[in-house]
C-alpha cells in the first residue's frame, strides 16, 4: 500500500488493497482543494450504530463534498473496509460539481458490494473488534458507461488513468453485541 494512502486513512496499516491506490496517484490527492467530509463523524471518527448492522433500520451516513476541480465530469465514492478490502458501496454518475448525499440517500448508480447486492452494505465487524472504513471520492475526467449492479473490478477498470482528483475521510466502528428490544421490561408487564 503506498505511503500516501496510508497518511490519508490515517491511525494504524491499511491492510487491504484499496481503490485510491489501484486507480489514483498521490498528486490527485486533495487536488484543486478536493475534500470529502460528513455531518455524522469526523475523519477517523467513530461511526454512529445507526449506519451499522448494530441497528435494524440503519442507512447510508451523509457525505458533503467540496467542487472538484474544473473539467470532472463524474464523482464515484468507492467505501471499503480497511481492514477486509470488502466492498461496502460502489456509486457513480455523481454530478462533477459541489454536492452531497443525504443519510439514508439511494443515489441512481450503484455498483455491487461484498455480498453481491447494489447496496450499502452495514458495517458488522467482529465483537469488540474495530474497522476502519474508507470514503473514497474520485473526480473523473469523463463519464462513466456501465450500468447500475455492475462490479467493483468493472468500476475499476473504466476509471484507469481518468482520476484527476480524490478525496478521501476515513471511519471507524467496533463491533457491538447487537440488544433486543423487550416490552416486557420496557413496560413491566
């Protein structure tokens, strides 16, 4: 893993190959002022258990980023788990402009994750075991053609030598034992 993708993930090895390193160079990095933050956690910030398989109604955490720089024409977010390499979300076809996704948002063009489905796909680490998880926003220098449910080596492949910038914020999550609600004791009945 390069030295660059390590700083940007931040606290501890990157284990897993990641998409920046496969499809980005370290100049793209932040490039033009390119940054990628969320409303819901600091870079390197815990995630809330409402983004995670810890909670039954879980969604997608909001993600805002700043204007890429002139000439994109599409963001992908690519989010994989830093210690795994396992695919959590695949989107593209992002406008290549200042924008944002909003929780639980289900953007148009979504790609396959780790368990084969066109979704967020739930944190669920291990009991008492944390992950990092890794955002990863690419501006592209032109658009993307593949159609929603394609792969994460088909989403790859078509953006080879066309990142122009990345944006990159990093999460973590520890697995939790995941409580059953009970009325009985809710309510002593």
């Amino acid at each position: 893993m390069p030295a660059w993708v390590q700083q940007a993930i931040g606290s501890g090895e990157v284990k897993a190959g990641l998409t920046a390193a496969l499809v980005a160079e370290e100049k793209a990095l932040g490039r033009g002022g390119f940054t990628l933050s969320s409303p819901a956690f600091r870079h390197g910030g815990e995630l809330d258990p409402s983004f995670t398989a810890c909670e039954d109604d879980a969604v997608a955490p909001p993600l805002e980023w700043t204007a890429p720089p002139p000439g994109t024409q599409e963001l992908v977010l690519v989010v994989e788990d830093v210690e795994r390499g396992d695919v959590h979300w695949l989107v593209w076809g992002l406008p290549g402009q200042k924008g944002a996704l909003f929780e639980g948002e289900v953007p148009p063009r979504t790609g396959k994750n780790a368990r084969g489905n066109s979704e967020w796909l739930l944190p669920d680490p291990p009991v008492g075991v944390e992950h990092r998880y890794a955002f990863q926003l690419f501006a592209l220098d032109l658009p993307l053609t593949l159609m929603p449910g394609a792969t994460h080596a088909d989403l790859v492949r078509n953006m080879e030598n066309h990142v122009t910038a990345l944006a990159i914020l990093s999460a973590r999550f520890e697995g939790h034992e995941v409580e059953e609600w009970d009325a009985e004791d809710e309510f002593d009945i």
